[in-house]
C-alpha cells in the first residue's frame, strides 16, 4: 500500500531542514532558504520513487522522467544516499552532453 504524496514530502521535510543560507545574509535570503525545504522534500521522495519503481538511473534519466532541473536532481542524490535510501552502482551512464554519469539505485 502506497502512502499518499503529501505524507511522504512531510516525512522527509524533517531530512531537508538544513537550509543553505549564511549567519550574516539578509532575512530575505534566510526566508527564501526555509521555504526551499518542501520542494527540496518533495524532490527526493520523487526520485525515491522513481528509483523503487524505475529501476536504476543516472540524474539525466531521473530529470527528464520527472520533469526537474537536473541541478535539482544532484542536490538530492547525495542527502538520499546519506539516509542510505539510495547508493550509487559501478554502472555509468551518458549524460546529455554526453559525458559519464553515475547510475543511482533505490536500497
């Protein structure tokens, strides 16, 4: 049984608290950090899932299934990997500039 989307992202909300601002930036930047956790949330349980169903895939692969930025695609490789949700295989894959990608796996 698949637990719906919105009870997922407000699992791993608590994951992607560590917001990306500096002490001395402006509160403007501060906000716009905190406010990135639940996309950033909502981003790594779609490329969990997209794992889990999909088999293993490089973050081309992962950004044009999901229709995400494949910048937004790294960002969340590393933090799953480091809940050991996902880990990285010895296969290597063509990026779009053609260029070798690591392959990631759901564990």
């Amino acid at each position: 049984m698949s637990m719906p989307t919105t009870q997922l992202v407000i699992e791993f909300e608590g994951d992607f608290e560590v917001t990306h601002a500096r002490s001395n930036d402006p509160e403007t930047s501060k906000a716009a950090a905190a406010a990135a956790v639940v996309p950033a949330a909502r981003h790594a349980e779609q490329i969990l899932r997209l794992l889990q169903t999909g088999g293993p895939a490089g973050a081309t692969e992962l950004s044009k299934k999901l229709g995400l930025d494949k910048h937004a695609v790294c960002r969340r490789l590393p933090d799953l990997q480091k809940k050991e949700l996902i880990a990285v295989t010895d296969r290597l894959a063509k990026s779009s500039a053609g260029r070798n990608e690591r392959v990631w796996i759901a564990v």
